[in-house]
C-alpha cells in the first residue's frame, strides 16, 4: 500500500526528466538508468465498471496499483484464487474495487511493457530533497507514465516545487482516464442499455427497427464472453436483450406485416430457447453459495455433495452451449438476422409503420399498464404464486416499454415512475426466486441419484434445512411485493404516468 507521503501523477505520453531542470529552481534531478522492462497488464469488467467509475487498475510485479480519477492510488499484491473482486486478498486494492458488480469478473484489457526508474531532487550540497519513480507503461499504441512522488520528513518546500513542474508536464486538467485511453484506443465501449437516436417525430416503424438492432447488437457483444465461460453476467445480458425484443415485438403488432412478425418472433424464440436450462444452472450455482450461510455447519456435507453435482452438470450444458454458439448454423443464422434489421426497409412494414412513434407508444404503454392493474386486481392481497408471477411479468414489460421508449419522453417524468415500478419488480423477483429455489431443490432431490444411502440422508437433511429459510424469506417478499403492488395502482402513480404519456401530445 501506498504511504500518506506519496503522491501519483498520471502524464500523457513519455515524460522526459530533463524537462524538469530549470522548472525546480536552483534545485537538480538526478535520474537512475531504468530497470529492466516487466509486463503488466490493465484491468476492468466487460461492462467497464472502473472506467465508468474514473478508476484505472493496473497489475505489475506481482502488485495491482489501483489509480482514482483525482491521483489519489493504492497498491497491493496481486495474489488471487480467481478474477473476481472476491477472490483478491484482503488489501486497501479489493476495498476500492467493491463497488465493482460481485458477479462480473475482472479481464484483461490491455498489456505491455513497463519501465521503472527513479529520480531525485538534489540541493547543492548533493543532498536528496524529494524522490520520485517514474513508471513507464507502453502498448503498442501508445505510452502514459505514471509518476509516485514521495515527500521527505523536512522538505515540504521541495515536494511542491517538484510537484508543480510535474503537474505542468501532466496537463492536468484532462481526466486520469483519459491519459489511459492512449494505451487502449480500441478499448470497445460496452453498455446493456443502448442510447437510441430516435425522437418524438420518428415512425413507430423506424423506432422499433432500430431498438431491436441496438438490442440484437448487445447480445452478440456478449457470445464471446459466454463461450469463454468469464462471468454468469455474459448469458444474463443476452437473454435479457433477446427478451426485450421479444417483449417490443410483442407489444408493437401492426409496425411489421403479419407474416414479417411471425418470422421476427420465430427467429427471436429460436435464438432463446437453448439459453434456458444452462441460465438455470447457473442461477442454482449463485445460489448455492449462499445456502451455506443460512443453515448450520452440520448440514454443509449435503450442500457440498448437491453443489458438486450441479457445477458438474453447469459445466457439461456450457460445453454443449458454447459448441453451440460457435457453430455456423448458429453463426449464419444471427449474421442474416442481423443483416436484416440494419438494411434500410428490408423488415416488411405493416398497417401502422407510419404512425408517429410517440402517439403509439403512448396508446402501448397504457395498455400495457391497464393489463398490470388487471392483475393486481385479480390477485388482490392474497393473490397466488401463480398470480405474482403473472404480475411480475406484466410489470417487466411495462418497464421494458417505458425505458426502451424513454427517448419519446420528458425524462424528468420517467425516472420517478421507472424507480416505483423497478422497486416492485425487485421485490416480485426476490419472491419468485425463492419460489424457483424450492422447486428446484425439491427436483434435484427426486432426480439425483446419489452413490450412497448417506450421501442421500446427508442431500435431504441440508435441503430440508434450507427449504425452510427459503420459506420463511418468501413470505417476507410477498409482503413487501403486495405493499410496492398497491403503490402501482395508487392515484398518484397513475396521474404520474398519465402526464407522461400526454406531455409528447401536447407539445405537437
């Protein structure tokens, strides 16, 4: 870890020393020949958590040096049991990574070769005034160096000095981040939630095209990620993109012919179908690990034995998923589907394709939230399993409507009621889970054959145990789920929401 005594500047490009005699007064540098060049490796989420956060981490040495956007840095051993935040060793590093996504894993993004020298700052005795080791990082792209300065006990005077003049070589003003960004131009931007261009006079037709091309674009972002097996969250952002334009295929009947969206949501169904049972494994994996937290250490030889079983089976679907992904029936069919939706006009259009996008959204919207009522109504407070889950749905494709047709609205208006309807899906989800974790152990119970009588008593005894947590946690989120529920159909929601579907209208 650093010390409170030092201090790190990032400059763009390579920093030359010498530029600094004359920028310290009457004070000279004295500049050690480098050490022999090292690799390191730069480091973040698919998602890019740390750049989004300003943050830069980069492994050297067997060290990670964790940089924020304002100098401040941290460093620790680069020690791990895997890639995760949770895998890293305790350190000032993995604290200022915990704000990273606990189910995305952290991946190489960039490498080279790192040189390491030092300098000092010398009075005119030859004494050493202040220190500083200049790192050096070059990819085949470009070059940044890092410079951590180190203030001596007695010579403030000379720190600053010094830390000026590197300042003026740093250039400031321009963000940490931005100076990394020459070493990795090519570093692809991903996002789940695609900005679309279109506007309140856009046709419906040209919105819904292009919301399931920015869409179809997301889930082939994530092929390779799924097939290299890195992180859970690969599989889970294709199937929610390919979800969504299922649920906009859906809920825009009449933009396309008829026989144009049977074909849509044919190819749509096809491409999910196969994601299903390996998302289920890997939901049972996540699971299993916090069964041991939630049941005594005396029934944890059962939950060793079920989690063995099901990495075994997670581990034979993703082979046969990957295979699958990676094949060139595969590979040809998303390729034309992908051709398709980009080429200008090659979706047939149907009756409604030239309706202006806001006015059809607005109609869309309002049905779709007229049919969640409905079923909060049809449930009332003692509705069913069977009942949440309908309500569930109903609200995920309200939300889907509203957040992929937000560009059509007054954004100040959309948050507040995305915010109440994300909150009741987030609590339905947390009731059915518990749900699915019940069915699911009480499956493997009536389907694994284990090798030995024990090992069955030793299975039934942990999922006993943790059956009836998981109980006792579902009837604490249907509680919460029916309190969020009367929330959505209270007067103030539904005049919230109306003023956002009028607001487009009436400024036309």
């Amino acid at each position: 870890m650093t010390t409170p005594s030092e201090h790190l500047i990032v400059i763009p490009g390579e920093m030359d020393a010498t530029q600094l005699e004359g920028a310290i007064g009457k004070l000279r540098v004295r500049v050690d020949p480098p050490l022999a060049p090292i690799a390191f490796q730069l480091w973040d989420c698919f998602d890019q958590s740390l750049r989004q956060a300003g943050k830069v981490l980069v492994e050297f040495d067997n060290r990670f040096l964790l940089i924020s956007g304002g100098g401040g840095c941290v460093m620790q051993s680069a020690q791990r049991s895997g890639n995760f935040v949770s895998d890293l060793e305790s350190g000032p590093v993995k604290q200022g990574l915990r704000k990273v996504p606990p189910l995305r894993a952290l991946l190489e993004t960039g490498a080279g070769e790192l040189e390491i020298r030092r300098i000092g700052v010398l009075d005119s005795l030859q004494k050493t005034q202040a220190r500083a080791v200049v790192h050096t990082l070059r990819t085949e792209d470009g070059v940044v160096t890092l410079v951590l300065m180190q203030r001596l006990r007695g010579y403030d005077k000379a720190f600053a000095v010094l830390e000026t003049a590197l300042k003026h070589l740093a250039t400031a003003k321009a963000p940490v981040i931005d100076a990394f960004q020459s070493i990795r131009p090519n570093l692809a931007c991903y996002t789940a939630k695609p900005d679309f261009g279109f506007g309140s006079d856009t046709p419906i037709y040209d919105a819904v095209t292009e919301i399931i091309q920015g869409l179809l674009d997301v889930a082939r972002a994530n092929e390779a990620g799924i097939v290299a097996d890195h992180d859970t969250e690969f599989l889970h952002d294709y199937r929610v993109a390919i979800r969504k334009i299922r649920s906009v295929l859906n809920a825009c009947k009449g933009v396309y012919s008829p026989d144009q969206m049977n074909a849509l949501n044919q190819s749509f169904d096809n491409l999910m179908a196969p994601t299903g049972r390996l998302r289920d494994l890997d939901v049972q994996e996540m699971d299993q690990a916090g069964y041991f937290e939630i049941v005594p250490e005396n029934l944890h030889p059962g939950l060793h034995l079920m989690a063995r079983a099901f990495h075994k089976q997670r581990m034979a679907d993703h082979r046969k998923f990957a295979k699958y992904l990676s094949s060139r029936p595969y590979q040809k069919t998303i390729r034309a589907l992908a051709a398709q939706v980009s080429e200008a006009g090659a979706l047939e259009p149907g009756p409604k394709a030239d309706q202006a996008g806001v006015r059809f959204a607005c109609k869309m919207i309002l049905k779709r939230y007229k049919k969640l009522q409905q079923a909060v109504q049809a449930g009332g407070k003692h509705a069913s399993d069977a009942q949440l889950h309908n309500i569930r749905v109903h609200c995920k494709r309200l939300r889907y409507a509203l957040e992929l047709f937000a560009p059509l609205f007054p954004s100040k208006g959309v948050k507040p009621v995305l915010r109440s309807l994300k909150k009741a899906q987030e609590d339905l989800g947390a009731f059915n889970d518990y749900v699915v974790q019940q069915d699911a152990l009480q499956r493997f119970l009536n389907t694994h054959a284990a090798k030995s009588k024990a090992d069955s008593r030793e299975i039934a005894l942990s999922v006993g145990g943790v059956v009836t947590v998981l109980t006792h946690r579902q009837s604490i989120a249907r509680a919460k789920s029916v309190a969020h529920l009367s929330r959505l159909g209270s007067p103030e929601y539904q005049k919230n929401l109306r003023q956002i579907l009028t607001a487009p209208e009436t400024k036309e």
